[in-house]
C-alpha cells in the first residue's frame, strides 16, 4: 500500500518525503512531493514533523536547495490563504529557531538563504525581515550568530551583508555577542569575522 510506505517513519522520525530533503535528492523529493500531494491533504503533509519537532520547510531551511524550496513554496503558497501562509512561514521548532537560524546552521547553500530572505521581504514586508534577522533563539542567538557557531564562513559574510543594509555595525557585534565568541574554541576563523566589523 503507497500510503502506508509514504507514512512510515524511519531515521529522525521521518517519512520518505522528509528523508529525500537531507540527501538532497532534487528528482525523489519532485516525485515524492508530487504523491503525498495526491494521496494526503496539504496540512496533513506540511505539519508532518520529525523527532525535532520540525516540519517539511524548516528542514528545506536546514538542507534544501532553492529549487526544492520554490516548488514547496508555489504549492502551499497556492493553497493557503495569506495569513495561513505567513504563519506557517513564521513556525519556530523546539529550540525557537525560525528558518534563518535553520538555514545559517546547517545549509551551506548561500543561494537557499538568499532565496529564504527574498521570500520574508518580499511577501512579509522589510519590517518583517528585519525582526527574523535580530530574531533570537532560546539560546539568545541572532541568525548571524548561528552562521558563526557553525562554521558556516560563507553563510556569515553573506548573511553580514544583509545585516549592515539594516543595522549599525555597532549593533550587529552587540547582537552576536563577540566577546564570547573570541573565547569560542570553535575552528572559525574570528579573525576574518573582526575584520568585517572593523570595515
């Protein structure tokens, strides 16, 4: 039965549709998306979590490509009305991450956070970009925050770009705490992170 093998959890928590998502797997997650739309509703799937808690457009935040993204974006954009859809867009998971903090942590993909942050702008308003940018975690961190914890070098400089169209530069290196992470352990590079704010 097809709808039995779609529903089964496996790894995490997740289904085959979710599972597709982390390998980056563009041509089974096009055809997997394209079943559950068939045989399951639109809120059954999309509210579908993981054992984190997390639904299928916070994990297309963490691992997803722009192209897997868009196409979840168009169908539920086309099926929710425009409320439903900010506030889908707006979840947070357990942690109180919203899709930036996602995205900054584990994709690597500069062109997925480009397209995550048009996507707030562009349908939500400046305003509303601006409060996901200085948004914080329980952990008390900004996007920014995450890019650096998690050694996502690229992510930083590119997501700093975005910051200073918004921000003091002054209120960025408030925001990212940077007294703390000069004592980080962490592998990044801080010196290339003070040189950005020295700019």
């Amino acid at each position: 039965n097809l709808r039995l093998i779609l529903i089964k959890k496996e790894f995490e928590g997740r289904n085959a549709l979710l599972n597709s998502i982390s390998s980056q797997n563009e041509a089974i997650f096009f055809f997997l998306l394209d079943a559950y739309s068939r045989i399951f509703t639109l809120n059954d799937f999309i509210h579908e979590t993981d054992d984190f808690n997390e639904n299928i457009l916070q994990i297309l935040a963490r691992y997803g490509t722009v192209s897997m993204l868009e196409l979840l974006i168009n169908k539920i954009e086309a099926q929710l009305t425009i409320e439903e859809f900010k506030k889908f867009v707006k979840l947070k998971n357990d942690k109180g991450e919203n899709l930036l903090h996602l995205a900054a942590q584990d994709n690597k993909n500069e062109q997925s956070i480009e397209y995550l942050i048009n996507l707030i702008g562009t349908k939500f308003g400046t305003n509303e970009l601006k409060r996901t940018l200085i948004e914080v975690n329980k952990y008390k961190r900004i996007p920014l925050y995450c890019a650096v914890r998690f050694n996502s070098i690229d992510i930083f400089h590119f997501l700093f770009s975005i910051y200073v169209n918004f921000f003091m530069k002054f209120e960025i290196k408030k925001m990212c705490e940077i007294k703390e992470l000069e004592f980080s352990k962490n592998v990044f590079s801080f010196f290339r992170v003070d040189i950005c704010f020295s700019l």
